[in-house]
C-alpha cells in the first residue's frame, strides 16, 4: 500500500569521520540551511577528533556518535588502492538504525544545495521498507578499467530522464530488470530508519558473497539490498559533478538542486573564482553563488570541473567570513587546515 512519511520527527544526515571533511560539511551546512526547514545531523565516529565536534556542535547541528562498520574478517579483500578513501563509507549504512526519528535523508558532506528539495520528506514509498534514490551514472565516461563491464552508456537510466522531471516522475524498474536499472547513488538516500532494516544490512555486509566484489561500499549493499525496493529519484536531487558534461541534454545548472562533489573534492585545489567581496547575507544562499550559477560558460572538456568547484568555493569563502566575524573561538582555523588553496 502507498504511503507518505509519517508526521514526526524528520532531519537530514550525513558522516564525518575525520577532520579533512570538516570544511566540506559547513560549506554543505551553509547552504542546507538557506533552502531547508528541516535540521541536519551528523555521525561522527571515533575518528574525528573533539575539537570538530566542538565546531559542528557551535553551528547548531546535532552531533550522533555511531560505531565504525566494516565488513566481517575476510569477508572483503579490500579496496582497490583508487577506492581507499571509501573505508569508511560502510558507516554510512548506521543511519537506518537511528529509529529514534521518522525519516531520515542521507546526503554527502561533499554537496551543496543550490536550491530547496524539502519535498522529499513527503515522497511517497511503496513501503516502510522500501527507499528513494536518484540513479548511478553507469555511462563511465572515462573507461575506467576496474569500473564493472556493463557500465555503458547504453545502460545508463539516467538517459531516460527528463531534464524538468518531478519528484515522482520517475519509473520504478521491473524486479527482473538488467542489473544497471537497479544501482543507485547513495549520496541521496531517501528512508524510514528500522531495527529490523538495520539487522538485515549488518547480516549482508558479514555474509553476503557479492561483498567481496564491492566497489562502492555502501552504494552497492544498498542497492542490492533493497533490489525490487527503490524507487528512483531525479537527477536533480543527487546532481554530480560528471554529469554536467556526460548528460548535457539532462544537466541544467538553475534546475540542479543537490550538487554532489564526487572524485577529486573542491577543498583539495582552488580554482580562479568570480570576484565577490563576502558580506552579511543573514542565512540566504550567498548573493555571489546564485549568480555564479546562473552566469557559468559550458564546460570545457569532460574533466574540467573547475567552474562547478568555485561554485563550492564561493560558499566556502562565504562561510570562512562568517566565521572570522565571530572570532577565534568559531574554530575557523581549524577548519582552513583541511582546505588547499
């Protein structure tokens, strides 16, 4: 039977498990807050030191302490070396055991939103069971050679989208369908948290065979647990980066809302960025960033990302002002550390 989330408590959620996205997230933060009603909180685990949790906790988000995930002994080999940096995104999959609210958005802290998207908090699932996510570019672009061999174009979902489709626009593939209009991205995911969910994903991350062949962690237990339970999203509500070049018939920069950093992240370089003098602009999106948006030349090459990153640096730039203003005890310095320029 259809349903609507229950009225109740609702908020999205991200990780952070160490200080090198500590910068990635406030400038995430930044922009939630300018187009959201609804709060953010944060998992941390073990691994990220006080001093960020002090820093999250000032700009009034809720900071949850979650267990590090890892798959059982033996159970995965390991990443390939190009994927070490997502040993930790297994934690991710703790979110569906925060029963203590109704439902929960998981988003990456390396997104900023670029316009509001509250609506998925009332997106309609089949079931409790059940989950919301746009889908994955399997176009790989790049003929990555550790990428799985289906990932074609040809099979690519999101060429049967609409670049101004609606939230529920989207069709929800057949059970038997090809494996590619199965994946999803799990850098927005949509979700009624449950004990029971939660069990279920910890007994197939030990037991299941298909983890030793995981190259997306979380992304990949998600999506094969919830086959035949996921309804896809638009692309708009989960917009990476690559997609701006790979689907420029589906890509339009004013109807991205969610814009999702994916591969090499904006704090690890700064690109030029339009001048703009940062100033007070209360808890709006910054005025500079709306025009950026709005003024952006096409790209260039399929890897020139450089426009999309100072999008992320003008808000950043924004939020370091912010925070000067309120001094030292802001921790703003300590937030600049993990920034490259």
């Amino acid at each position: 039977m259809s349903r609507k989330s229950r009225t109740g408590r609702k908020a999205w959620a991200t990780l952070v498990t160490n200080e090198a996205y500590l910068a990635g997230l406030l400038t995430m933060y930044r922009t939630l807050r300018a187009v959201s009603s609804y709060p953010l909180i944060v998992m941390v685990t073990d691994t990220l030191p006080e001093s960020s949790r002090n820093i999250i906790r000032r700009t009034g988000i809720d900071v949850v302490p979650v267990a590090h995930i890892t798959p059982a002994l033996g159970q995965h080999p390991g990443f390939d070396p190009t994927f070490v940096r997502l040993n930790d995104a297994w934690t991710k999959l703790r979110i569906f055991g925060l029963t203590e609210y109704d439902r929960l958005v998981l988003i990456d802290s390396d997104m900023i939103f670029l316009r509001g998207m509250d609506e998925v908090f009332d997106l309609e699932l089949p079931g409790d069971d059940w989950i919301g996510a746009a889908p994955a570019c399997v176009c790989n672009p790049l003929k990555l050679a550790h990428y799985p061999k289906d990932w074609i174009p040809a099979n690519c979902s999101l060429s049967r989208q609409g670049r101004y489709d609606s939230l529920e626009a989207e069709e929800i593939p057949a059970v038997d369908g090809p494996r590619t209009s199965h994946l999803l991205n799990s850098g927005m995911v949509v979700l009624q948290p449950s004990a029971t969910t939660m069990g279920s994903l910890l007994r197939h991350l030990d037991t299941s065979p298909t983890i030793a062949e995981a190259k997306f962690a979380d992304q990949d237990v998600i999506a094969e647990a919830f086959h035949g339970r996921w309804r896809p999203l638009p692309w708009w509500s989960n917009a990476l980066k690559t997609q701006r070049a790979v689907h420029p018939d589906l890509w339009l920069d004013t109807e991205a809302r969610l814009v999702h950093y994916i591969l090499d992240k904006p704090w690890s370089r700064r690109p030029q960025v339009p001048e703009f003098e940062p100033g007070v602009c209360g808890t709006e999106l910054p005025p500079a960033l709306v025009d950026a948006v709005k003024q952006t030349p096409p790209q260039k090459s399929l890897m020139a990302y450089d426009e999309l990153h100072a999008w992320w640096w003008v808000v950043y730039e924004q939020l370091l002002w912010e925070m000067k203003q309120q001094g030292e005890a802001s921790g703003w310095r300590e937030v600049e550390k993990g920034v490259s320029r």
